[in-house]
C-alpha cells in the first residue's frame, strides 16, 4: 500500500466519508460533473478547496462563443463552442444574455484574414453575417470611425457564478453533496487503486479521510498537482489572463478584433458594466497569480484602435485567472494552444479508478462534464445516457443574484417597504442576502462576507464594498451570524480581496474612490492593522 501526501497528519482521529464518486474542484465543470451523474442516478460529493468558482470559473470574460474566434487555428474547439452556445441558450436562458457578437477590424489590420475570415466561419458552420461599416457604426457607435470591415456573430453574454451555483444546487438537490473550503493533501492507494483520500478543513482544521469507488481530478489548473499525488505526471501549462472592468456598460453586444486570438481583442458586456482583455501569460507556479499595471496598459492599448473610448474610460477593477492548457512546455506562444479539453483515464498510469478532465472553455463546460460522466459510467457498468443536453437547468437560476444589470428603477417596483437596500451600486437588499444564507451550496458552512460576495453582486460595483461591506456585516450581525470580533476580520478579508484588483487601475476616479474607502474603513475600524 502506497500513501501520497503533501502535508504532515494529525494525530487527530479522522473522520471517514464514503461516496460512489468524488469530484476534485468546483468550478464550471466539476459543478456541471456533479449534475451531469445526479440527472443518471448516481450521487456523487464534491470537495473544493474555497469556493465555487474559485479558479478559472470564476476570473474569465463570461463570453459565451459563437465559436468564430477559434476558427482559423482551432476548427474542433469552433465547433463545439457553437454546438454548446445554441444549446445553452435554450436549457438556461435566466442566466444567458443574447448580445450577439460583431468581429470588427480598422485600418492597419491584417487583409488577408479579414478576406478570409468568412470563408472560415463557412467551413466551421458558423453563422457569419457580413455588415455595412455604417449599419456596424450605428449599433456600436464606441466603434471607431476608421473601420474597415465588420461581421455578426452569434456570441453572447453568460454569467459564469450562476452557472455554476445552479449546477450545483440542482445537483444537491438530486442527492450531491457539497464540502467547501476542503483540501486534498494525499490519497492512499492499494494494488493500483485509490482507497481514500485525505482532505483537510482549511476554516476548521478538521480532517476526513474519504473512500470513493471513483474520483474525478476537475481542479483546473491544480490538476496537474492532485495527478502528482497520485504518482502521475501531467503535463499542464500556466497561462494567466487578466482582464479589466469598466464602470459602465459600454456596448450592446461583444465586440471582438477581427484578427487572429491575441491579446486585448475581445469586449464583453455584462448587465451594467463591461469586461475587455485578455492576456496570455505564461506562469511558472500558481502561487500569485494577479493582474498587474502592464498588463492592463497592454489591454488598452491593444482594444482602443477598435474602440477609442477606452482611452478615457473609468476602470473599476482588473482580475487575473489561469487557463491550463495541455500542451507542449516549448511551445513559444500558448495563444496557438488548443483551446480544446482533456480527458484523462489513468487506469493508464496504473491508478484504475481515478480520472482527469482539464483544459476546455466555459462554453463547452456541459460537453466536459458529459464525456467524463460517460467514462465513470462505464467503468461503473451503468447504462443511463447523459440528460445534461435536453434538461433545462433549475435552482438558482431564477434568484438572479449573481448577475449585474438589474436597475434602480425595476427593483423600485419590487421591493416591499421592509426590504432595505444594502448595495446601492448593483441594487442588492436585505432579502437577497437572506436567500443566500438559505442557498443550498451554503449548508453547513461558516458566512462571510467573501461567501456572500461571491453568491450575490456585493462589492462589485463603482466603490467596490466601499459601502456595502459595511451595512452587509451589520445585516450579518442583526441576523445573529456573524459574533464577537467576526465582523471586523471578515470586513478585512473581503476588502484585501477587493484590492488586489483594484491596485491596477487606481487612476483618475477610482484613485479618489480607493481613498475614500481607505479614510472609511481604515479610519472607522482601523483595519490598517
């Protein structure tokens, strides 16, 4: 018997889980995996190391493809990128706004792809509408004056939070289970199979040793380090992006440069605000990973020939994720990498019932969790097909919470009187903070103001928590779950959080806004210390 671990045991005794099949990380497709075997009849528990959506998932542009910008050097991941856009479209429209998407080039650009970017599109089965400069100018007037040529696609918005949240309620409500803030250190394996793995509360301290007849690695980017617990040596590339926010919605649909993926090439509306980037950086370890002053001037001035009014736009915040690309450690330029996923059975390697899915793209996130559900299905001799793909998605759907753009004037007409605001930025009241203290994939877990940012649009707007941070925590407190000393500790954890994107962009505005929020909270709670 061979035990793996990074980290010393307790003396503790542990307590023993057991599961039909454990899943590594929550994002998007660990979420949508959980589902996708709960829809078959097979209960599974999936274990995160913070929270949903705390890697990938959670840091990138929420553009659901049309698939066009892959077309010229990644025909199979254009091809599912459009498969996946139309059928999202129809199982969680609550949770999708169909923008649509224009592919636009200016003066200096590359002719020969713009020439032959139609012709692309063709071969993918994309739609590809060619338009008029003076139509594409008059539905995007941040367009610049100097373009030269301009497509329609079908791209659209898609909020990746209540994505996965839905996921993984409707997926709990179907028999999952959920541990948060839960992390690997080591698996215990006997005669080429995993017997248990060990996990650790990160909160608690507490640890739990679980048997499962088969685990899924879904750990995005960390895949490559659960794999090495394992003994299994994946290959796995770092490639960070960073992308910013702006204060405001800028544009009606995606606005994408119409050249080959580079950086700076894609806009993204969301509800009330924007998202531009991204970058493609490669990373040696996942230890920082945070969006830096350089990379957000390279954004801009990348963007702004398209779209000259980023020139003097109000920034708000800039985030970095990592996508884990497999791929060749020599390849120069990770923008020519496969935007395609991985599925891996590492009975190949000699561990019989554990599995890895990587790589891949929001958009094709259900796809993912389909052909891994396909391959412990059939390890575990079980028939049912996938229902993922003719089954609208249910649970959290309908709160909306996490999703910007709802207006002063809609929630007016709404609220009831005792219904309090306690986010003035993106209209968040009192009652959506209860519902989320009532959300399913919060059940036995410690409240902060983090788990709350991260189900509802807390701290995401122009003052970035600023404000709300504040009267959220009271709130926390008048409902008895926050005690004692909590409320200034959690206060200073979100506001770090906060910070690390907004350091990139204090110019102009947001400059005065940081200060106003340091004279606040460092004055009042002097969290300065």
């Amino acid at each position: 018997m061979n035990s793996y671990s990074n980290g010393s045991v307790s003396n503790m005794k542990k307590q023993t889980l057991r599961t039909p099949v454990l899943i590594i990380g929550g994002g998007v497709t660990g979420t949508g995996l959980a589902r996708d075997l709960a829809l078959r009849g097979i209960c599974s528990t999936l274990i995160e190391r913070r929270d949903i959506n705390a890697g990938a998932s959670g840091s990138n542009h929420g553009l659901l493809h049309s698939g066009a910008r892959y077309v010229s050097n990644d025909l199979e991941s254009a091809q599912q990128c459009k498969m996946e856009n139309e059928r999202l479209k129809r199982l969680v429209p609550d949770l999708i706004d169909p923008t649509g998407g224009i592919f636009a080039a200016v003066a200096g650009d590359d002719e020969n792809y713009i020439a032959d970017f139609p012709g692309l599109c063709r071969k993918a089965g994309i739609r590809c509408r060619k338009m008029d400069i003076e139509e594409a100018l008059a539905l995007e007037p941040i367009l610049s004056k100097s373009l030269i040529a301009a497509y329609e696609v079908d791209d659209a918005s898609v909020d990746p939070f209540g994505l996965s949240l839905s996921n993984m309620a409707d997926a709990i409500k179907r028999g999952a289970s959920l541990m948060l803030h839960t992390r690997v250190t080591g698996f215990t394996i006997n005669r080429g199979k995993i017997q248990s793995v060990q996990v650790i509360n990160t909160k608690t301290s507490c640890e739990t040793s679980i048997e499962a007849g088969y685990i899924v690695n879904a750990a995005g980017a960390w895949s490559g380090q659960i794999a090495a617990m394992a003994g299994i040596d994946l290959n796995i590339t770092y490639s960070k992006g960073t992308l910013l926010v702006t204060h405001s919605r800028l544009s009606n649909r995606v606005i994408n440069r119409l050249r080959s993926p580079s950086d700076g090439d894609i806009f993204v509306p969301g509800g009330t605000i924007s998202l531009l980037g991204t970058t493609s950086v490669r990373l040696k370890s996942l230890d920082i990973i945070r969006p830096t002053v350089e990379e957000v001037d390279h954004i801009i001035d990348e963007l702004s020939p398209l779209l000259p009014v980023l020139n003097t736009t109000r920034y708000i915040r800039a985030y970095a994720g990592v996508r884990p690309l497999i791929t060749n450690q020599d390849l120069e330029d990770d923008r020519s990498a496969s935007r395609g996923f991985a599925l891996f059975d590492h009975a190949d390697d000699n561990v019989e019932n554990l599995v890895t899915i990587t790589g891949g793209k929001l958009t094709t996130y259900r796809h993912m969790a389909e052909v891994a559900a396909d391959l412990i299905c059939q390890k575990m001799g079980i028939t049912a097909p996938c229902a993922t793909a003719e089954t609208a998605l249910t649970g959290k759907a309908d709160q909306r919470a996490t999703t910007p753009g709802q207006s002063p004037r809609a929630w007016m007409k709404r609220h009831t009187k005792d219904d309090v605001l306690l986010c003035e930025c993106e209209m968040v009241s009192k009652k959506v903070v209860d519902e989320i203290l009532n959300d399913a994939t919060l059940k036995s877990e410690p409240v902060d103001l983090r788990s709350i940012g991260l189900r509802s649009r807390i701290g995401k707007g122009a003052c970035q928590g600023s404000m709300c941070s504040i009267r959220v925590v009271a709130h926390l407190y008048h409902q008895e779950v926050l005690h004692g000393n909590e409320g200034p500790a959690t206060l200073k954890d979100f506001l770090h959080d906060r910070w690390i994107g907004q350091h990139a962009v204090l110019w102009g505005s947001q400059l005065a806004q940081a200060e106003l929020s340091e004279a606040v909270h460092c004055g009042l709670f002097d969290l300065e210390k």
